[in-house]
C-alpha cells in the first residue's frame, strides 16, 4: 500500500494523551493543519485515545501508535483502528506485519545499516532518533547512501527555531513530542505550539 503524505509532514507524538481529552486535542491539531497523529503506546489509555481520534479525523488524516515494539502491538492497533506504525526500534518482523496489515511505517533507525533493514522490510518512513545525537549532519550523511525520495523524519528534540536546518540537511519531515504535547497543557498553548511547527516547516 503507498501513502499520500500530507502537505504538513510533521507527526504529533501525543505520548500520555488521556482519552478523555483526545477529542479537543485531536480537534486543535487537526483545525492547525497536522495530519499525522501518533499516540504511544507506553502510557495508559493509549489504545482509547487512538480510537476516539480515529472516528473523528478528517478522512486525509492518518491515526496510530508509536512505541509499537511487538506484533501484538500491531494487531491492536490496527483493531483500534489506527493506520499508523512508529517505532522507536528497527524490528523487520514488526515492520513487516505493520507494511501487511495496511499501516503507513515509520520504524525508528540511528544508523545506515538499521535504515537499508527497515527499507527490506517495508518502512514508508524512517524515524532518525534519537535525532539530537544523529543532528542534520548525520541525516545529511545517511541519506546520501539511501535510495532517492526516502521520506527521512527526525524525532527528538526538535524545535521550530530547527526546522530550517533539518530541512537543510533533508529532511521530510519530523516528529514532534513534548515540544508539542505534554499532558495538561492547555488547548491555547497547544494551538500556539501547533501554529509555530506548521509556520516553521512551510517557511
């Protein structure tokens, strides 16, 4: 299955998103434009939110799990309805269901050697992290060897005062977590933060 990405490429990592308030933050990121939404998998309620935000996304949006570190993961995702696979790991079994079971992938990779496996193993995407330790440098570096048009997104870290040198070096797009969402933050702060990334990537 290919992909369309979205013209905002940037994913919301939603890590300890309450379900009971995934509703009105899907609601201001999607009314800011972001289109890829990740909630890990790591904190309670995680498979809730990821439903609840699945039955209201646009229908251009794509819904998922990050932290997916095992099959069963994937199936329980794709049963919450999600269509979107992150990783912090390069596992190709994992990837490799996740690519069948119809999900957009973006497996987690430091270096060349974990990007050409989850290539192989069917990554749409690869998620550079921990992105402050590889810099715009390192992408720069790896996307040298890698084939032509590899959508490369780095995650950790990432600001928007960034965007410009990470898209310098070639980036894609970028994963963005707690400089977006952190739990209890208001949906003002959220629609300012959301605004800032979105004006920063379309430069």
């Amino acid at each position: 299955m290919t992909f369309a990405l979205p013209d905002l490429p940037l994913v919301a990592i939603l890590r300890g998103l309450d379900p009971a308030d995934a509703a009105q933050v899907g609601r201001v990121l999607f009314d800011a434009g972001w289109r890829l939404l990740e909630v890990p998998l790591n904190r309670p309620g995680a498979l809730d939110a990821i439903r609840i935000l699945v039955d209201m996304a646009p229908p251009d949006a794509i819904v998922g799990g990050g932290t997916m570190l095992s099959i069963a993961d994937v199936d329980a995702v794709a049963q919450a309805g999600g269509r979107l696979f992150v990783s912090p790991n390069c596992n190709p079994a994992v990837i490799a269901h996740a690519r069948a079971a119809g999900m957009l992938c973006a497996p987690g990779v430091a270096t060349p050697t974990e990007a050409f496996a989850a290539l192989d193993a069917g990554a749409h995407a690869l998620k550079l992290f921990p992105a402050e330790s590889i810099g715009p440098a390192g992408l720069k570096a790896m996307k040298s060897v890698l084939p032509p048009g590899t959508p490369l997104w780095p995650v950790g870290g990432v600001t928007p005062e960034q965007i410009t040198a990470w898209k310098a070096a070639g980036a894609t797009g970028a994963g963005i977590g707690s400089q977006l969402f952190t739990p209890g933050v208001t949906l003002d702060d959220l629609a300012a933060r959301a605004r800032s990334f979105a004006v920063a990537w379309r430069g």
